[in-house]
C-alpha cells in the first residue's frame, strides 16, 4: 500500500455471499438469544444446505431477569427451551449448554480451563469452519468468551476457518452474508425468547447492525450478518495457550 495514499486508512470493502461455504460448524455463543443475534441467519443457511451446525451456548443466561420473575434454576431452564424453541426456526437442532455463570472476567486457570473444555469440544466435532464473538465485544462475557474459543482453536491446531461475529458492537466487516431469505425465520426464532423480550426490544435493537450490514450488499437485500476473523491468541492469551 502507497503510504502517501490519502485513502490507505480507510475500512476495506467487505466480501459479500449469498451463501456460506460448505462445511462443519461449531457456533459458540454467549447467550441463549445471541444464536438467534450473531449469526443466526448464516448458520441457518448453513443447516439448510445439510451442514452440520453444532450450536454451543457458553452461559447460563440466569442474569437476563433483573427483576426477578423467576427462580434462578427455572430461569436457566426456560433459556434453554427457548434457545431450542428459536433454534428450531434456524433448522438448528443440536445444542450443548456449557451453563458458565454470567457477568465475571475469569481468573488465568478460570480461562484456561473454560478453553480446555471448549478444545475437547472442537475435537469431538471436528469442525471445518468456527463462529464466535468477535474479540472487540464490549459486553463481558461476549468478550471472554472471545479469548476462550481463539485459546481453544490454538490448542487443538484448527486449520479452518474462523469467523468473529457481533451482537453489542459493531465490527470492521471483512464479510457480509445476505441473509435477507431467512430473515422472517430469524424474527420468528427471537419471538421465542419472551423473556428476554420482556426487558429488551430484540426485534428492533437486536436487528439494527444487520439493516445496516444490507447497505453493503444488493439493493433489495434487507439483512445481513457481518463478520471478521477470530484471528490468534494475543497478549497475555498466548501464555495460556
């Protein structure tokens, strides 16, 4: 790049896809509602054209009910069935609860064995191609879970790829999937999450990157997903690696 360039800082254009490649997936999500959020619409195109999607959903989710309307087993209970209930939507069937308490930054062994427990996973599925939050997160456990699964994927040796996906913040997109054909399956997925819709307007909120991804991609597209590498272990990540 011309270091003169007067445009050399500015964002790259994204690749953008109508269709995922081919392959296995392991999607690692923080929350029940952000396997609907992140790549969602993605990974639904990915079950509909017969890859295996194996959805891992990291926390409990027992700190999404401020006001208390539930029991703390109950409510972790009711994430769970409504995660199965909207994953339905998505052609998403096969789930695994790693029930993490939310809401924490892990201590170095904390982290460490949360990524040994996630490796044992990639190897048991032997997956082709990962998502999972991206790095720059704001919401904490989005974040940590970021780390952990770039520590699990080192460990293990992937050599597939590896997408970071967004949910609270945005990221500088690499790749833009139209995912405007399941967009009706992903707002109905959301429906099922009633209580989270009880404090949040998922429908509008949740859905306003991916109006936003569209202006990338044809204009009739409604909704896309954006994504970036997960890339590798950095800072003191490395040491637990």
């Amino acid at each position: 790049m011309d270091p003169d360039d007067p445009l050399r800082e500015r964002a790259p254009l994204p690749e953008t896809l109508l269709q995922p490649e081919r392959g296995r997936v392991l999607y690692v999500v923080p929350h029940p509602d952000d396997d609907v959020l992140g790549a969602g619409g993605t990974c639904a195109l990915h079950a509909a054209q017969g890859d295996p999607v194996h959805v891992v959903v990291a926390f409990d989710g027992t700190a999404g009910d401020p006001d208390g309307r539930h029991g703390r087993a109950e409510l972790r209970a009711l994430r769970q069935a409504e995660a199965r209930a909207g994953g339905r939507h998505l052609g998403l069937t096969d789930y695994e609860f790693l029930d993490y308490p939310e809401g924490h930054v892990p201590a170095p062994a904390e982290l460490s064995a949360a990524a040994e427990r996630l490796a044992g996973v990639v190897r048991a599925f032997a997956p082709t191609l990962v998502y999972a939050p991206w790095v720059g997160e704001q919401h904490v456990d989005h974040h940590v879970l970021a780390r952990a699964v770039r520590i699990a994927l080192a460990r293990t040796g992937f050599a597939g790829q590896a997408f970071g996906f967004e949910v609270w913040s945005a990221l500088v997109p690499t790749r833009i999937v139209d995912v405007s054909r399941v967009l009706e399956q992903k707002r109905r997925a959301l429906a099922e999450h009633a209580s989270q819709l009880a404090y949040h307007d998922l429908l509008a909120r949740g859905l306003a990157l991916g109006s936003q991804r569209a202006m990338f991609l044809a204009k009739d597209a409604l909704h896309g997903e954006g994504f970036a590498p997960l890339g590798e272990p950095f800072g003191r990540d490395r040491a637990l690696v």
